[in-house]
C-alpha cells in the first residue's frame, strides 16, 4: 500500500485512524513501550535494520597489494635470482638471495594488505555510528528519545524541519509538510503531504512544515532498506594529502627509476670494457675468454645492483603513513566527541583560519531557563508568580503557549516530576507555562488547531489558529522580541485592560535591550482575535492560509538566560593564539549576541564592539559583493542574522582565501556548511539535513570540541611531514651511498634484502610510530598551514640534509675504510668484507632507529620530551631493534650478514647516538623563510559533497 501510494486501500482500511486500531496503537499517546510489546512486534514486522552487503574481504587487499610496480619488478628479480643462484650454487645454498627478497617482498604485501583490512573494517564502524540517528518517539504518552534502529511499526513519530524520515509510514496529521523525496525518487522536487497525500517514505527529509506519521513499515520491508541493503560503503576515499604524498612517491620513484637505469648504463659499461674486478684483483670480463655464464652472472649481479636502488628509491611507506594516521586520529576524534564523516576534513582542519561559530548550543550549555518577564509595563518580581497576573492574560498566554509549540509535556500517572521535551527555548518557556498553571493537555484538548505556521528560522517567528469552544479563533505569534514587538499595535496593561502600544514602543525596546545587554535572549508572546468567518472552510484553502501578522495584541517580553559553558573561554583564547579567528554568527539580538561574544573572549572589550566588528545581517546583506569581501575579514559578530546571511559571510571570507569552519544545526544552516571548507553539523541539537551536509559532526554540541579537531587537524598534518622527514633521511642516505659505492667499485654495501628490511621496518614501523604521535599544546602555537604551503618545509630539508650527510660520510668511510677502521686487516679478506658490510648495514639500521627520535620534534630540541607517555613508540623501536639483532645474529644467511662481536655492537649503537646531537646542533642552524622549494605544493582540493538529487 505504502510503495503504491495507494490511498484507496488505506481508506478501506478505515483511514489512518482504522489502521492504528490494527496495530493496537493510540493516535496521541503512541504504543505501549514496555519489552514485550516491542518484542512482540519486532517478531510480527521485522525490526528496523537491514542487512548489510558485505564490504571487500582479506583476500581482496592481498591481490591489490601485490600489484605495486615496484613490488612486481622485486618479484621478478627475485625469480631470476632463485633460478641463477640454484643453478650456480645449487639448491642447498643458492636459494638464500631470491629467497630472501621473496620473503620480504611477501612481509610487506602482508603488512600492506592487513593495514589497509583494518583500515577499511574502522571505516565501517565508523558508518554504523554515523547512521545510528536519535529520533523522538511518543511512547505511551511520553517523548523518548531512542536509535532509529529500535523504531516498531505502530510507533508514533513526530516530525521537524530537518528530520529524516526513519520509516515507511503515514501521516496523523500535518501543517505545511513539505518532503524531499529526492534520495528516493532522484528528482529535486518538494512533495507535500496532507490527508489526500499522506504516504511518507524512509529516507526522505523534511524540507518544511510539521507533522507526525504513524509507522507501518521497517527495515527491509521498506524501499530505503532494499536500497541500502544493496550499497557496499565506499571506503576509498583518498584525501588531498594523499593524493599530494601518492605524487611526490611517484616523483620519486621516477627519480629512482632514472638513477637506477643510470647506474646500470655504467656498470655495464665499466663491465664489459674490461673495468670491473673480482676481489683478489682479476678482471672479470675478457672478450673473447669469458664463458657465457659467467657472462651472464655478472649481467645478473648488475641488474640486481639496480633493482636495489630501486628498492631504495621508492618511499611506499608515504600512502601507508597518510592512512595510519588517519584511522589512527579518526578513532582518537570519537573520544574527543567528534565523529568525522568525511576523511579530507581531518587534515584540512589544520589549515582552518577562522571558525564562524553559532551561539546557542555551542558557545552556551543550551540549558535555557525563563529568569525574566515583562507583563504588560510591569515587570514580575518573579516570573514564576501566577498571582502577579490577570486572569484574561494568564489564560491568552497559556492557550498560546499550549499551541504555538513543537514540544511536549508529560505528566506521570504517579505524580512524579513534569518531563518537558522540544527544542531548548521550546523546553525553558513550557516550563515557565506549567509554573503558571498550565495543563498541557486539557488545554489542547478544549482547543482546535486550525493552522500552523512553524518556527522559520528566515522570519524568526512562529504562529497558530486555535479555534476556542466558543468558536472564537485566536492566532497566537511567538518569536524573536523586536520582531515580533514591531507588528503589534496594543498591550494588555497588568489590569487586562486593552491599550495602544504606539506611545509606549521605546519601553518595551528598552527594556528588551537591557535583557539583551546582560546575555538574554529575549520572546515576545503575542496574539490577535480573528473573524472566523473569514478561515478557510475547506482542507486545501487552510492549508494555503498566510496566518495574519499585524495588528497583534503584546501578551508578554520574557528573558531566557543560556548561561556559557564552562571552558569556552579558554577555547576561544587557544584559538586566537593559534591564529584561528573565532566569529560568532547568531540569529539572536545584537545586544545579547555582544553580551555573550564579550563573556566568551570573543570580544576584547566594549571597544571591540563597533561596525564593522560587530554587525547585523541586514547591514551585511544589503552591501555590494566587493564591500562584503573588504568587511567579512573584520567582522567578529554578526547578529539577527538569516541563514542566508551566514552563507554570504562564508562565501565572502573564503574569497578572501580564509579556510574556513562552519559549526551549525539547522536545516537552513545546510548551505553554509556545505560551502565552507569544514562543516561542522552539532550531534544533539543538529537536524538530519545539517549533518549530511557536514564533514564532522560535533557529537556534544560543545566549542571546546571544535578546538580538539582543530588539533586533531594540525597533528595529522605535523605526523606526515615527521614521517617524510624520517623517510626521505633514509632514502636519500641509502641511495647516494649505493649510488657512489656501485659506479666507484661495481659493488653495492647494501644489498637488495637488506634495503627491503630496512623499508620493512622502516616505513611499516616508523610510520606506525611518527603516525600515532598523539598532538601536543605546541601545535597550537604555530600559525595555521596555508593551503600553499610546501610538504616539505625548510626547517625538514635542513634536518634532512644534515642528518642523510652525517649517514652518508659514516657509511662511506665503513665502506672504502672499514677493514683497517674496524682492525679487519689480519682476518681472512672474504670475512673481513662480510664483516665489513654487515656494519654498513647495522650501523644504518641504528641510525635510522635515532634518527626517528628526532624526526619525533623537527623544530624542537628536546626530542625525548613526551617520549615516555606515547608507549606505542617506545614498543616500536624496542621491537626494531629485537628483530635487527635477530636478522643479524641468527638469519645472517637470508640478509647476507655476519655475527658481531660485542665491541662491533658497541661502535654501531654508538654511531647512531652520534646523529642525535648532530641533529640538535643541525637545528641551530637558521634556515631561510622563503621555500627552498614549491615541491609539489598544491592547494588542498576541495572535493565537493554530493547531494541526494546529485545521486
């Protein structure tokens, strides 16, 4: 019936309310919500959930892991040399080389594949909490607030601005619903939905109006989860910073591809011009004499030399260390309260330069209570004191207030406490009603609603038509103060006597500034009789009806105070010292918006608070395009404004090159969100709408929280360049070394297995351990990253180049002077080279394992600071070094190495302490402030967000 919009059906169903007596629900009061009421109708109608289509499997990573170029070139080496070395050694020892590096080609196919499972397994539980939305639900008189995954059938639900549909269902009833039914039917087209239309789909978006729906079917027996049960998450994403480092591999990967072809161009040159010489001196190649395997064994020995400089060039720990970081930082964010939805937000968050922030909710507990109230001219002593007013007023002021809500207010059978639920203001002024008497429910239920005109967040107001029992219509306005103020032409004074407004105007604006001034935000209850011979009398002519707005009868100016939260202060100074402007964009009054902006450091001091620092969105609105871009950089406040005001201001500083983070809750603040360069949508108080157009969601409302993604944001970026540092130090080290060692001697220190351990530990480990550094109060200390700004800062290249020079001078002197150096020259030549080579490679591997304490604080001195509290680091390089005196000591055989004695222990470990005070002193040296280089300094791409109808 639902799929079909089949209305017939349902009417002989005897309409909504006949289909309700089915279910064994109540219209007003909902469904019993006991266990086994639920129970039994989760096993008569399924539950609503759906099953979900497996993502990629283990053996899925595995064969994409393995179809990296490098590592397919490695793989084919590593066959010739097995099928070289068994035919010239034989089988028993011949195997060791392609052994080996088939070995660690498998180990690093391995660790690529199972980084990227787990990678892609976080993602999906990252997605199963996005999409566990809290929805209200009316249970046996009662709002509760539960997961959508726990909604029945029969469930009674009611709808906002903003909502999504959560089930298949059918509307109760309804003012100026609007749907957008696009993630279902792809067109962009608002449908409305009244009595003649009153099929709701799951999935949609409430685009307008209000209504409640009646749930008649769940999970995969609704068209949404047929849809979703067929869509496989898609956990590819690849963020700006990974496009960019997937660049700079690929550069230098190139760079290493023409150096190795080179290097071969050479060797074969010095080989076969009669150059290259075996150890004891013998030329290796003689035309003429030579046998055809020997030939082609010093070809092979050549081209292994080759793929090692390969092996070395190529940085694949680069993508590794992007991802590790991320799922690292997104699953720390959810402990920060911060569910991040889109990927390139963690890292873009660090280059954000300003935050225009809302107030309510954000900047403020959003715990509002009623504190003040004028009556009349007269100010109550207490708000709560129902004897202070008259009985004609007290009794317009709760029959709109009654009416003119979204919330509730339920009474316990028990006589327990009152719970009243709805939207913060909404709350604070129903309970200022129930102090003052009201019966929530016996008045609604002496009065008919005629008309609803919901809160708009444009017009800053909300109406009523309520029909009384004396068929008098009354149409109650409520909303911001001096809007609501301005369309009224009388007052009851605290007599109940009708009087003129005109002469007494300025009283009420002073006295609504005064609130505004101390941080209220201020309500102006109103009403106006209506001749109800001029309603509509039919369904479409009501639902057409423009509530009348003037000519409105003032019943009362109430205070709410919405005190800030702790902590914001601070925040808000954190902020700025980082270099992160923090604007505050409210639809509040201009006075309560300064008050607030002055207690949260917003601004300064009264002095701050001019044009065009603080302004309304009006003055900003009405300006030219250009004046807007001159203005936006210098606003600091912008109050009484629109969401259209918002998106203005966003648009205005991003022109201006700002990146920009937007916090917002609201349906209407979905384009803002969408078009800054973070959104950043409030997990409780936000709308479904807001959230789907944001890139993070702030799961506790709180500014605080946006502080943290901020360093979230920072750490990500300072955690890659750590890890280029490290990397690159490696790569170039090892490639010069190889490079000068092969084209001076034909040989190579390090050979082909153990460069591919080093990348081994190196880009696995050491991206494991720079890419979980948790951030630091350093970061924000530093301005934010432009979003031109190199990968590849001056303070690296200098820490870089000394350290790979220190590497590459040690290493050389080890290579062309180690038997003497090492008292080598009395051992047998063969050892003494093994010996040799085996503390090329030791004595690189320990710098590497220091040189990763340094990279830990590029711009810092103190490089062990902090170290201590990050256990994961400190387990990472205990295990290096375990595995490193375990390859040398016990697998010398596959990584072409030798035991050492314990004195030559001693001279490795001390060399690589060495390049720790190297590295101190290397950072005292001053570096230039403009980029050495622009290498592959790109903006961050802003990957636009598709939209339902974009699907």
């Amino acid at each position: 019936m639902n799929r079909e919009h089949n209305t017939t059906s349902l009417q002989q169903f005897g309409g909504v309310k006949g289909l309700s007596d089915l279910l064994n629900t109540n219209l007003e009061k909902g469904i019993a919500g006991d266990d086994a009421s639920l129970s039994n109708r989760r096993n008569a109608f399924g539950s609503n959930t759906y099953p979900r289509k497996k993502g990629r499997t283990f053996l899925t990573f595995l064969w994409e892991a393995w179809q990296d170029l490098t590592l397919i070139i490695l793989i084919i080496a590593a066959a010739v040399s097995l099928a070289l070395g068994i035919k010239t050694e034989g089988i028993k020892e011949g195997w060791y080389d392609g052994g080996s590096i088939a070995l660690a080609v498998l180990l690093v196919i391995m660790v690529t594949a199972i980084s990227d499972y787990r990678q892609s397994l976080q993602f999906q539980n990252l997605n199963e909490e996005k999409q566990n939305i809290q929805i209200g639900v009316m249970r046996d008189g009662r709002m509760v607030q539960v997961s959508i995954f726990d909604i029945v059938v029969g469930d009674v639900i009611p709808l906002r601005i903003g909502d999504q549909v959560p089930a298949d269902g059918v509307l109760i009833s309804g003012h100026s619903l609007a749907i957008d039914e696009s993630s279902m039917t792809g067109e962009s087209k608002i449908v409305h939905k009244d009595q003649k239309s009153p099929f709701l789909m799951s999935g949609c978006k409430v685009a307008d109006g209000v209504g409640t729906m009646l749930v008649t079917g769940v999970g995969i027996n609704t068209e949404w989860g047929l849809l979703m049960a067929s869509i496989v998450d898609d956990t590819g994403e690849e963020t700006p910073l990974q496009v960019r480092l997937n660049g700079v591999a690929t550069f230098i990967g190139i760079v290493g591809l023409a150096v190795a072809a080179a290097v071969l161009t050479v060797l074969l040159a010095r080989y076969f011009t009669g150059h290259t010489t075996n150890s004891d001196g013998t030329v290796q190649f003689v035309k003429g004499q030579t046998k055809v395997d020997d030939i082609l064994d010093g070809v092979v020995k050549i081209v292994t030399i080759a793929v090692t400089i390969v092996v070395v060039a190529v940085p694949e720990g680069l993508p590794l260390a992007v991802t590790l970081t991320l799922a690292y930082s997104m699953r720390k964010m959810m402990a920060d309260k911060a569910l991040v939805r889109r990927l390139s937000a963690c890292e873009t968050m660090g280059s954000a330069t300003t935050i225009c922030s809302d107030k309510t909710g954000t900047l403020t507990l959003n715990q509002m209570t009623v504190v003040e109230a004028y009556v009349g001219k007269k100010k109550m002593d207490s708000p709560d004191d129902a004897s202070q007013l008259h009985h004609l007023i007290s009794s317009l002021l709760i029959e709109g207030i009654a009416h003119n809500t979204q919330g509730n207010v339920y009474v316990p059978k028990d006589g327990g406490d009152v719970e009243v639920t709805g939207s913060p203001t909404e709350k604070a002024i129903l309970s200022w009603a129930v102090k003052l008497g009201m019966k929530f429910d016996a008045v609604r239920a002496v009065s008919e609603e005629l008309h609803v005109f919901p809160f708009n967040s444009e017009k800053k107001r909300g109406g009523v038509a309520v029909q009384t029992t004396s068929s008098d219509v009354h149409v109650h306005w409520k909303g911001a103060a001096e809007i609501v103020l301005a369309s009224c032409t009388k007052f009851f004074d605290s007599d109940g006597h009708l009087r003129s407004i005109d002469e007494e105007k300025d009283f009420f604006k002073l006295a609504i500034d005064d609130m505004a001034a101390r941080s209220l935000r201020c309500v102006a209850i109103a009403y106006r009789p209506f001749d109800s011979d001029k309603v509509p009398s039919d369904d479409e002519g009501l639902d057409n009806w423009v509530l009348p707005d003037d000519d409105l009868v003032l019943l009362a100016v109430v205070g709410i105070k919405d005190p800030c939260r702790p902590g914001v202060k601070d925040a808000v100074r954190i902020c700025t010292e980082a270099g992160v402007k923090v604007r505050m964009v409210t639809g509040d009054n201009i006075q309560t918006a300064k008050a607030i902006a002055l207690e949260c450091g917003i601004l300064s001091s009264n002095e701050d608070a001019t044009e065009p620092n603080i302004i309304e969105g009006r003055v900003f609105r009405a300006l030219s395009e250009k004046e807007r871009e001159q203005i936006a950089k210098k606003i600091t406040v912008m109050g009484r404004s629109s969401p259209s005001d918002k998106l203005l201001l966003v648009q205005a500083l991003r022109k201006g090159g700002e990146v920009v983070a937007v916090t917002g809750d609201g349906t209407n603040d979905a384009p803002a969100l969408h078009e800054a360069d973070i959104g950043l949508a409030m997990g409780i108080q936000g709308t479904e709408v807001a959230k789907e157009s944001s890139d993070i969601i702030i799961l506790d409302d709180n500014f605080a929280s946006v502080v943290k993604v901020v360093r979230w944001g920072r750490s990500v970026y300072a955690n890659i360049q750590k890890f280029i540092q490290f990397q690159l130090t490696v790569n170039v080290a090892a490639l010069v070394i190889n490079v000068i060692a092969a084209i001076s001697s034909g040989e190579v220190p390090l050979t082909a297995v153990q460069l591919l351990w080093v990348n081994l530990i190196m880009d696995t480990l050491g991206a494991l351990a720079l890419a979980t550094e948790p951030p630091t109060d350093h970061l924000m200390d530093r301005t934010p990253v432009g979003r031109r700004e190199p990968l590849i800062t001056n303070v690296m290249w200098r820490n870089l180049l000394v350290q790979a020079a220190y590497q590459v001078c040690v290493l050389l002197v080890l290579n062309y002077r180690g038997v003497s150096v090492l008292q080598l020259s009395n051992e047998p030549m063969e050892h003494a080279v093994n010996v040799k080579n085996t503390m090329v490679f030791n004595a690189f591997v320990l710098c590497q394992i220091f040189n990763e304490f340094n990279a830990r604080k590029p711009d810092e001195l103190n490089v062990f600071s902090g170290v201590t509290r990050n256990h994961l680091f400190i387990s990472i390089i205990g295990v290096t070094i375990v595995l490193q005196i375990l390859i040398v000591e016990f697998l010398g055989k596959f990584a072409k190495t030798v035991k050492l004695s314990w004195n030559l222990w001693l001279v490795s470990v001390g060399i690589g302490i060495v390049s720790w005070p190297l590295a101190v002193l290397g950072k005292l040296i001053p570096v230039p402030k403009t980029p050495l280089t622009k290498f592959l300094s790109k903006p961050f791409t802003r990957r636009r967000k598709n939209n339902a109808s974009d699907a």
